[in-house]
C-alpha cells in the first residue's frame, strides 16, 4: 500500500499501542490491592422467607438469591478488581434493601419491583440467564411476593419500634422509602 511515510507511523501507531497495554496491565494488577472487594461475606441464613411454593422460591434463589440473601453464589469475577467492587456493592446494597435471609417482613416493593421489571436489574440479567424471567415465570414471582407480603406480615426482622402499633404504619410505601439509597 501507500509507501509515503507509512511505515514510521504504523511503527510509532504501535509502540503506542503497546505502552498503552503495559500502562493497562500495570494499572490492573495495582488495582488489585485495594482492598475492597476482597471479602464475600455469606452471614448465617436466619430465617429463610416462605415462598409458597417450591417454584417460586427456585426462581427467587435463580433471579434475587445472589444480592437479596445471605447465600449469595460469588461469581469468578467478584475476585477480579475492578468488577469485584461492583458486585461487592450490589450485594451490600441489596443485602440492606431486602435480605430473604433473615425472616423479615417482605413489603408489597418486592412484587412492584419485579413487575415493573426493575428487578432483578439488567446488567445482572445480561450475566445470568437464569434470571431473565419470561412473562409467566415473572408473573409466578410476582404472586408468590404478593402472598409473602401477606405471611411476613409482622414478622420484622430488626424490631424497630413496632411495640404494638401495628395499625400505625399502615401506609406502608412510605415507610420503607426513607432510607432507600436510591440517588441513582
Ligand atoms: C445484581 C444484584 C441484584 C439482583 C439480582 C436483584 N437486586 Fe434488587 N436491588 C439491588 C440493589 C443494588 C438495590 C438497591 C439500589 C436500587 O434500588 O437500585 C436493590 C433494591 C431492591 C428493592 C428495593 C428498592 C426498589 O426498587 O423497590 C427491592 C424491592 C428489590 N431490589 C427486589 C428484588 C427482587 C424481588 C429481585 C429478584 C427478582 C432482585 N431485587 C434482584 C440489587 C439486586
């Protein structure tokens, strides 16, 4: 092809190139140190909610288990910085959200959620295809969240000021919202 000048600058193109990759290489294997990221927590299952049926709770395990439980399956990459950081965070942040670990109350978020196809989210849905839920086992989820809602009713987990006013906090959706981290 071309001989103008050609040669020298596909030269100097991939001496470029390959700088680049030992900055790239460096920068990764330093990132490796920081240590966040580093443990995968599984605390002890305190109560495992009560899904009404044996499917719903095989969808739930396959669809919410891993960022909404205290038995989360710790994918290669969670031991690989910088991905580990993000899945280190889903799993806190989910964790506090809702844990169906620890036999608290699951509110009428969870059914919402799902059906709104906002859960699970869709990064996780792209790495996980036992999570991409068709519409009937969406549906079949979204039923069994409706009927735990019901039998965790009362059942709260961390017994945060419910001495006997149940009927108090009747207007549930505002309850749960407060503190959400939900600035995303
Ligand atoms: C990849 C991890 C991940 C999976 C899988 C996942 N969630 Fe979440 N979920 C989160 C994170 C992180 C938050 C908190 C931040 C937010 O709201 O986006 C959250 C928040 C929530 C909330 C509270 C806020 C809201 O949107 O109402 C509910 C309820 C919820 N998830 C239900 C579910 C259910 C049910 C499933 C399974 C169908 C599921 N999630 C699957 C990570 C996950």
């Amino acid at each position: 092809m071309a001989d103008r000048g050609g040669r020298p600058r596909r030269a100097r193109a991939w001496r470029l190139l390959g700088r680049l990759a030992v900055v790239g290489l460096v920068a990764f294997v330093l990132v490796q140190f920081v240590p966040y990221g580093w443990a995968h927590p599984n605390p002890p299952v305190i109560a495992d909610a009560p899904w009404p049926t044996p499917e719903s709770a095989a969808l739930a395990r396959a669809a919410c288990y891993d960022c909404h439980s205290n038995e989360t399956e710790w994918p290669f990459y969670a031991y690989v910085a910088p991905m580990s950081w993000f899945v280190r965070r889903d799993v806190e942040q989910g964790r506090r959200e809702l844990n169906f670990s620890l036999g608290e109350r699951v509110t009428d978020d969870a059914a919402e959620a799902v059906a709104d196809g906002s859960m699970p989210p869709r990064g996780y849905r792209a790495l996980h295809p036992g999570a991409r839920l068709s519409d009937q086992e969406r549906d079949t989820l979204v039923q069994a969240l409706t009927v735990l809602e019901e039998t965790t009713e009362g059942a709260d987990g961390g017994g945060d000021g419910d001495a006997g006013g149940d009927e108090d906090h009747s207007g549930r959706g505002g309850g749960g919202e407060d503190h959400s981290g939900r600035g995303r």
